[in-house]
C-alpha cells in the first residue's frame, strides 16, 4: 500500500463557506433558552437577543489549524514516507488541482517489485534499500518490512 497524503481540511472548506439558508425544522427543539415569539433561531439572533456572541467559527478554524499542522500534517507525512507515497500540503484549488493530476500521473508510471527473504527465521522490521542504473530515475520505496513472530 503507498500513500499519497494531501494536506487538504474538508472540515475547513465548509467552514469557510458561505451560510446557506437552512428551514427551521419543527423537530429542532434543543435551544438553551426560548427565545421570543416570532423569532427565528439563527446564531446572530441569538446573539442580538442575549448578546455575548461566540465566535464558533473562528475558533474551529484555529484548533483545526493547529491540530492539522501538529498532527495531522506529521502523520500524514510520516505515513507517506514511510510507504513510498509523497506528501502534498498546499491549500489552493489550483494547487490542490496540480497536486492530484501529478498524483494521477504518478500511480499509471510506478513499478511495483516483490521480494522473497533467503530466510524467513528472522523476526522484526527489516530495511530496504533499491539502487537502480538509470540515471535520472527518481525512485521511492518502502522504508522496510516488518516479519512477525509465529504464533504459538
């Protein structure tokens, strides 16, 4: 398996969005206080009504950025190293674009090699290393392979 990580938040592009009008459904009952009759519930009537308004959005926004460039961003990378994939991490559409055509053009230009060990008595994570001749030849690979134990 070889991953290809894009650093891409769907959570942040809806986000960002622009609001869409949503009907009040009569079901929706789960408000923390009434507000007067007649009034339709938004997050901005609210806040015009009790004032104090959070900005919900934003703080998503930062605790998403801050989780994805700490965490995410990191695994995501690590994971597709570690496979021989590569890591994109840029947020423009075009950029998004470019990234997934070289993606696509990448998976139809691979080869993929199999290897049998001499001896299969040697347990734990193994390092692989492939050299090729050719110059100019870019070539990414799996960092190893791990061979377990036999179950008792």
């Amino acid at each position: 398996v070889t991953i290809y990580g894009l650093g891409f938040s769907p959570a942040e592009a809806l986000l960002l969005q622009k609001p869409q009008y949503q009907p009040e459904s009569p079901l929706d009952t789960n408000v923390a206080r009434p507000l007067p009759p007649g009034t339709v519930r938004t997050p901005t009537t609210s806040a015009q009504v009790w004032g104090t308004p959070v900005p919900v959005v934003p703080i998503m926004i930062a605790t998403g950025q801050i989780i994805r460039s700490t965490l995410a961003s990191s695994l995501l990378e690590f994971y597709a190293g570690y496979t021989g994939g590569v890591f994109h991490s840029h947020w423009s559409k075009t950029a998004l674009q470019e990234q997934l055509s070289r993606i696509a053009s990448e998976v139809h230009s691979q080869y993929e090699l199999a290897y049998v060990p001499d001896t299969l008595s040697q347990t734990g994570f193994h390092r692989i290393e492939v050299q090729v001749k050719r110059p100019g030849v870019k070539v990414r690979t799996r960092a190893g392979y791990f061979y377990p134990e036999k179950s008792p």
